[in-house]
C-alpha cells in the first residue's frame, strides 16, 4: 500500500471546493484498490488544501481520477504537488 497526499490551491469558491472534494471521494469508492482518507488545510505547507489516499498504487488513484469525467478547471484548481509515501519492505 501506498500514502499518496495530494497539495492544491484552489481558487473557486467554497461550494465548488466542497463539489470537488466529494467528486474525488465518490471516485475512490468506485475504484478497488483505492481508499480517500481525508481532507485537510495544511499550516506548514505553501499549498492551500490536500487530500489524502490510500492506495494500491498512485496508478490506482490516477484511475479513480479518470473516471470523474469532468476535465479539470485549471482556472480554479491552479496547480498542485503530489507526495507519495511508501512503507519499506522489512516494515511490512
């Protein structure tokens, strides 16, 4: 299993974030293999919002990601950065 935490900065509004989250959450339950674990606002990041994932792998979320079928807006959804964690093998 993998933790992949994904960083974003959101220029929409509060409505539409809220939208977007629960697009992203509703995508992880139809996908195998990937678990949406939360929603966060991070104080000791540059980034305004992540979501956390565990998963298979990050293919696995890419996946889930796909099949929301709206493009990304990138006139609200402005960048973002992916951190992937993974445990090693003598910990497992």
């Amino acid at each position: 299993m993998e933790l992949i935490i994904f960083y974003f900065d959101w220029a929409g509004t509060v409505e539409e974030l809220d939208t977007f989250v629960t697009g992203w959450k509703g995508a992880a339950k139809k996908t195998e293999g990937v678990t949406f674990k939360s929603y966060w606002v991070p104080h000791t990041k540059k980034w305004h919002h992540a979501v956390i994932y565990e998963a298979e792998s990050y293919a696995k979320v890419r996946e889930s990601w796909r099949s929301i079928g709206a493009p990304r807006d990138y006139s609200k959804m402005t960048h973002g950065a992916i951190d992937l964690f993974v445990k090693p093998r003598r910990m497992e």
